[in-house]
C-alpha cells in the first residue's frame, strides 16, 4: 500500500481488496459446502491466487505500488499464509519448476527404447484441509484491511 501523501489512492486501493477478499471467502465458503463437488479443486485454487495477488506488488491506475501489508495477516494465522503464498508460487501461478523435479530414465528394451519419468507429486490443494482455517484468515485479513481504510476515511476533510 502506498503511504505517500495520496489517501484517496490509498482508499481506493483498499476498497478493491475488500471487495477481492470478500470473493475469496464466498468461493470459498461454497468450497466447503460442496467439497465432493468437481470445480471445488478449482475453486479452492482461484480463492488461493486471488488472496495472495493481493499480498504481490502491483501499480494503480498512476503507476504507484500497491499491495496489502504482510502486517494485516494475524500472527497466529502466519504459517498458513505461508504456505498458501508457496502454493501460489510454485505450483499455481508463476510456476516454479523446482517443486516439480524428477527423473527421467532410458531403457532399450529388445531394440525398442523406452522411457520412464517419473515426477514429483506436489499436491496444491493439500491446504485444502484447512479451508477453515483459511476463511478465518482471510475474515480477518479483510476486518484488518476494512479497518485501515476506515482510517483512511476518517483522516479526510470534511467537505
């Protein structure tokens, strides 16, 4: 988030996070709901890119940074954040390739070649299991971010 001397920016910037984060715990509250469903897997992942885009630098509208500090996510919800912003890394977007390391193996077989690979299992919906944990966080994310631009608000003059 900005800090300079822009609070209408700073406001705006917030707003949309709010918004981002409350599409995140709708996603993922029908998740829980329907965990047997089949798009619950891709829904789980949509709400796990979409709350650490918020966390990731980006620019506004006039090219100034923007992100969520690390600082709104509660300490005892950390090591989840933590984990969830691996996910994202290395297995959702921007794919880090070293999560998904392997073998490659060439046999000849009777004259015939023959290949074997074998890869490395990365499970990205293993946090899956805590999808209540990771509504909290992000309830609480979202009353931590609200509460900043309430802040914001109350720091403008009156018109």
């Amino acid at each position: 988030m900005q800090t300079q001397s822009d609070p209408t920016g700073d406001i705006i910037h917030l707003a949309v996070c709010v918004e981002r984060l409350s599409s995140c715990h709708l996603t993922l509250q029908d998740v829980r709901a329907n965990l047997d469903h089949p798009l619950s897997g891709p829904a789980f992942r949509y709400a796990v890119v979409e709350y650490m885009t918020l966390f990731n630098q980006s620019k506004d509208g006039q090219g100034h940074p923007r992100r969520i500090p690390v600082g709104c996510v509660p300490v005892n919800h950390v090591a989840l954040h933590e984990r969830l912003k691996k996910t994202r890394n290395e297995l959702l977007a921007h794919s880090d390739m070293s999560a998904l390391d392997g073998s490659l193996d060439f046999k000849d077989i009777r004259g015939l070649p023959i290949t074997t690979t074998t890869l490395t299992h990365a499970d990205d919906l293993a946090e899956l299991k805590n999808v209540d944990e990771f509504l909290d966080l992000i309830q609480t994310v979202r009353d931590n971010v609200f509460a900043k631009r309430a802040t914001l608000l109350a720091g403008l003059p009156s018109a």
